[in-house]
C-alpha cells in the first residue's frame, strides 16, 4: 500500500512564522513576505547599514526525515535557508498522523546559500536537494545558529 500524501501547508506556514519568531528573539529585524516573492519567506534587515538578507524557510515534517528539497534555479536565490525539521508527523499503517511526543521538538539549522550549494546533491529529475545529517559533515554547527545572518547583516 502507497503511503498517501499529506498536506503538510499549515506546517509548512507555521514553521515560517517560527522562525520570524525566532530571528526576532535574537534581535534581528525581519519581515515576512505573504505574496509573490518566489524564493525567499522572510527578509532580514539591518536599517542603519542598509542591508537585507533573504531567507528561505524549508520545513520537513516527519520524525527522522532530514532531506529538504531546494528552490529551483530559476526562483531568486535566498542569502540563507533555515532547514526546520518539525517532528510532527510519522507513518502509521502509512497514513501520516501527528505526532503527540512533547520530547519532539522542532529543529532549526541555518545555512548561508554558499554551503547548501557545496554541500546539495541532484535527483534523477533534476531537482536539487539537501540531506542535512548525512551530506553535511559537521551540520550541527548550523543549528540554531542565527548570529550567520545577523554577521551577515552588520
């Protein structure tokens, strides 16, 4: 039996706002972009040196699934993507259901655009792609690390 496909837009949309939430936590200004941006979710800005950072949100939403498929090349290209890893789902009798496990807890790595380019593989019909635990060495180091954009931005 076919696992079915879940509709995953409201994860998807709340994982974006998660992370708005989270640059502004950390004292950098950012906005959310609602309607015709291709390629970027959020921009970050620093006003004083007149400079802005887009940001693509990708969330994956199953337990143990850290691929994360990439903007097309012909989107604009983000300064950064935020790989959040939501946790929220898991196969049963391959039907995605939520997940009820407080210990599961949403991840979030930050990655400047040079590296998800070093590091993204291709599949066979020619979409990019980024296993994050498997192709990127040392990709704790992203984790959380939200100080790339706001260096980016000073």
């Amino acid at each position: 039996m076919k696992k079915k496909r879940k509709d995953t837009k409201l994860v998807s949309t709340g994982a974006e706002f998660i992370v708005l939430g989270k640059l502004l936590l950390h004292e950098i200004q950012t906005y959310k972009t609602y309607v015709n941006f291709e390629g970027y979710d959020l921009v970050s800005v620093n006003p004083n040196k007149n400079k802005s950072a887009k940001i693509q949100v990708k969330s994956k939403n199953f337990v143990n699934d850290f691929s994360f498929y990439l903007n097309p090349v012909e989107k604009e290209r983000p300064d950064f993507y935020v790989f959040c890893h939501t946790n929220v789902y898991h196969y049963v009798n391959n039907v995605a259901q939520l997940v009820e496990d407080k210990s599961k807890k949403a991840r979030f790595f930050v990655m400047d655009y040079k590296n998800v380019q070093k590091y993204k593989s291709t599949d066979k019909k020619g979409s990019d792609y980024l296993k994050l635990k498997s192709s990127v060495p040392n990709y704790e180091f992203f984790e959380e690390n939200w100080k790339l954009i706001k260096d980016f931005l000073n």
